[in-house]
C-alpha cells in the first residue's frame, strides 16, 4: 500500500506460493497488481472480495 497525494492505492504481490494468486475473472495468475474496492481476489481456490473502508 502507498500513498498517491490524498488517495489511497492498494497493491497485491503474488509470494510465490504454490496455489497462484489471480484478480477478477482472470485465469491468469499476477505477480503484482493495484487492486481496488470490490476486486474479486483467489489465492488458489479460496476467494476474496477486496473492501475498502
């Protein structure tokens, strides 16, 4: 996470794991991506949607 003037901007880094990391709806795994409020995060096969408070 880093701050860009008065906005927030959020980062998620793939940890070289086994499972692979994946955004939305890509079948493709990430080795580091901005994410955003309601992204749709899967460390393998477990999901996560990505909130923003």
């Amino acid at each position: 996470m880093f701050n860009s003037g008065k906005y927030l901007r959020y980062n998620l880094a793939h940890l070289k794991h086994t499972n692979g990391t994946y955004l939305n709806r890509d079948q493709n795994r990430i080795a580091r991506a901005e994410i955003k409020n309601n992204d749709l995060i899967r460390l393998g096969e477990v999901p996560l949607k990505f909130k923003c408070l």
